[in-house]
C-alpha cells in the first residue's frame, strides 16, 4: 500500500493509507512523532514510517515498534463522500483498532 500525506484534523500532516487493493483504508495517521513532534515521513521500502529527529519507528498502521517515542501515532477516519471522492477526516475516539 501507499501512504499520501495530507492536510488532516486541525492542520496537521497527516498520511492517507491506500491499501494493497488499491483502495483508501477508512483512517489516517497523523504525521506528528509523539516524542517531541517531527514529522515522521513513511519509507516505503522498509514499509514503517522512521523518525529522523531521534529514530523512532512506526509500522505501516502507526503502531510505535521502537523508541524513544512513547506512543504511537495518532489516528484519525477518513470518511469519503462517494458523490465527489473528497476524503475528510474526523476525530478517532476509540481507544485502538
């Protein structure tokens, strides 16, 4: 799959995931570290997204899989109007997957 940074919930790069169908998974992942906020870009070849700041990483879902971060990345759904494929995000409330 893909992942396609955007504008997310309150300005924040966050990534939209196209899975390997070809489809747009319905979250996004916030783009923000949790360790002291740089933005994490996505390696497709290793298929993570890699902190350069301080070496934090993240599986393809956002999951934090290696330090120093304490967290992992925020999540957001991606909700598309089928009429105009506009993507919007809206805040995740529920605790994990």
């Amino acid at each position: 799959g893909d992942h396609s940074l955007t504008q997310g919930l309150k300005g924040d790069p966050t990534y939209l995931v196209v899975n390997d169908e070809g489809k747009i998974d319905n979250f996004g992942i916030n783009a923000v570290c949790t360790h002291l906020g740089c933005v994490v870009p996505w390696n497709p070849t290793e298929k993570k997204f890699k902190c350069p700041c301080h070496g934090s990483q993240y599986n393809a879902q956002g999951r934090v899989v290696r330090g120093p971060a304490p967290l992992s990345l925020a999540l957001a759904h991606a909700d598309i109007n089928p009429d105009t494929d506009i993507v919007t995000f809206t805040p995740w409330t529920e605790q994990d997957f």
